[in-house]
C-alpha cells in the first residue's frame, strides 16, 4: 500500500499536487479525486480543491474529454470503445456526448486507417475478413462501419 504522501489534510498541499497532476496531462475531476483520495486527503478538501481548480479553468472534464478523443482516434479506437473509456474515467454522458459532435469524426476513414495499418495484404479469403471485422469491433467500431472497413484495401501501400 502506497503512504500517505500527504503531511496534513491542507487544501494549499492538495491543490499543489493536483495542479503538479494536471501539468503533465489533462485529468477528469474523477481521476483528480481518486489520485488525490489515495494520497491521503479528505473529501471535503478533495471536492474544494477540484472545484477551485475548474472556476480557474485549470481542470475542464470538456477540454480532458476533447484531449483523450484525439488520443484514442489517432491510436485507431472507435466511437463506442471511446465513449465507454470516457464514462469510466467519470465524464458525464451529456459533455462526451457534445465533445464527440463536435469533433465531427469520420469515423468509417478511422476503420479504414486502422485496417490499413494494422494488416499487411489484403483479405484473401472469407475468415480473413471476418478476423477483421472482429478486430475492428473489439476496438469499438460500429458492425455497419467493421463491416465495410474490413473489405478495405489501400491502393497503395501507407
């Protein structure tokens, strides 16, 4: 079990660690509340400091939502597997769902992207496309979009 790195529960401390954790990437509020929680601080100084930090616009569940999107689009995930990720990282459903339409992806040309980068010859045969289509669900993935993308063969190579 990790110690507690905390010396008291002052909300200066908590909120200089906090601002350290959001220097180095964005985080949700959940996240900021669990990495804090394990450091020893209580709740009330927890859900103060957080609250600070958002009315400072250091910590914005939106701006952390639109940074992971990027991240997992270009790592070659899918609408569902993203919008799951972002419910688990506690990013209410109503700001995933208006940073997603937002970001206006198309995600068909991400299937696509991610069977060209992740296979190296075309589907020759029937069980080839459907390991595909198979590997394009798992990465969330619509089965319309895992459908038509695992029929994709570049023209040239990438």
């Amino acid at each position: 079990m990790r110690p507690s790195l905390a010396p008291s529960d002052h909300p200066a401390a908590a909120e200089k660690i906090a601002l350290g954790l959001l220097t180095r990437r964005e985080h949700s509020a959940f996240e900021l509340k669990q990495k804090l929680s394990l450091r020893g601080f209580s709740a009330d100084v927890i859900d103060d400091v957080i609250h600070r930090l958002f009315e400072q616009g250091w910590q914005s569940d939106a701006r952390y939502a639109r940074a992971y999107l990027r991240m997992r689009v270009a790592r070659g995930y899918g609408l569902m597997a993203i919008r799951a990720e972002l419910r688990q990282r506690g990013v209410e459903s109503a700001c995933v769902a208006t940073v997603i339409a937002e970001a206006e992806i198309d995600w068909l040309a991400c299937a696509t992207r991610q069977v060209a980068r992740h296979y190296q010859q075309p589907a020759n045969d029937r069980a080839a496309l459907l390991h595909r289509y198979r590997h394009l669900l798992n990465r969330g993935f619509s089965p319309e979009q895992a459908r038509v993308a695992s029929a994709f063969w570049p023209d040239e190579p990438p």
